[in-house]
C-alpha cells in the first residue's frame, strides 16, 4: 500500500523544483507564466492519476489531503492563470492606466476574502471543528458550486471547500505579487 504523506510531498517538492527551474530569463514573462501553468498542470493531474486507485485509510487522511494537499497543487494553477491574465492586460496599458489596472486587481482580492471572511478566518486559524463537513467528499455530492474549476470537473476531487482553500492561496500568492507589481510602477513614476 502506497504511503499516502511521502508520496504526495515527493510529488510537490518536484513541482516546486520543476518550476523553480523553469525561470529562464531569456523567456518573456508571459511565456514563463504559460510554462509554471502547465507544470503545475502536469502534476495536478499526476497527483490524480495517483490517487485514483487510493482509498483514504479513515476521514483523517481525506481530510488532510483535501485540506492541505490538494490545495498545494490547485493554488498553483489559479495563481499562474491570474498573473497570465495581468501579464496579458499590462502590455497593453500606460503607467497611468496600470496603476488603476493594480488597484482593481487589489480589490478582487479583497472581496474574494469579504465573501469568504468566515472560513478564511477558520482555515489560517487552523481550526479543525468544522473539518468533516468541509473536506469531506461525501458532503460535496449535491454542491454544484463546487465544481467551478476547470481543473476539478471529477467529483473523485471535489469537496465543499477545498476550492476555496486553493483560492484563498491563490490570492495570498496574487497579493504579494500585486504588490511588487504596485512598486515597480510607484518606482518608475518617481523617475
């Protein structure tokens, strides 16, 4: 029987690696955005492909991978699609416009956490109560919510929230580049 944790570490550690490596400075960033996606695309559907066989040993261990692993993966996905779609909108956008362009991405960000404040408070918390009904994939089967993502259309991976957990680090991931994208503009206004 596969060792569940290991296997699933191993896998993201080599994501990671993959795409630490990926960062070729003589690619366009656009281009470096398109190749992290597909990589963390790559190892979304190896991750699958490994546990499609699997039987979760108790509710514990869905649990976690729901909570925690799978999150891992997917965040990854939503955090590159988001800064595709920046990249491809700042190209075409003065520094007057850009700003405003940063600005409105800061607010998507900050609604998505209004419209979550409950549970994102829950999950950086790490409370646990409420675990069995959120990462559990018996509660999802009537959610049809749930199945918002391009990348989870198997009801094999779908819980009530562990989209909203691959959101939730998508974002905390979009923020921090929003960020750095904020100052280089403030940097070359001040020029």
């Amino acid at each position: 029987m596969m060792q569940l944790k290991p296997a699933c570490e191993a896998l993201y550690h080599d994501m990671v690696s993959e795409i630490y490596a990926s960062q070729h400075p003589d690619l366009s960033p656009a281009s470096r955005v398109t190749l992290c996606f597909k990589i963390c695309t790559d190892y979304w559907n190896r991750l699958k492909e490994l546990m499609k066989d699997h039987n979760f040993e108790d509710d514990d261990e869905e649990i976690w991978f729901f909570k925690h692993i799978k999150p891992k993966f997917t965040a990854l996905i939503e955090y590159y699609t988001l800064v595709y779609h920046a990249e491809l909108f700042m190209s075409s956008l003065n520094e007057e416009s850009l700003d405003a362009f940063w600005k409105k991405e800061k607010e998507k960000v900050k609604k998505f956490y209004c419209a979550h404040e409950p549970f994102c408070e829950y999950y950086k918390n790490n409370e646990t109560c409420m675990d069995y009904i959120y990462f559990l994939r018996k509660h999802a089967e009537d959610c049809k919510e749930c199945y918002n993502k391009l990348f989870d259309t198997d009801h094999q991976f779908i819980t009530t929230h562990s989209n909203t957990v691959s959101s939730m680090l998508a974002y905390d991931m979009y923020e921090v580049y929003i960020m750095q994208q904020m100052k280089k503009v403030d940097d070359h206004i001040s020029l």
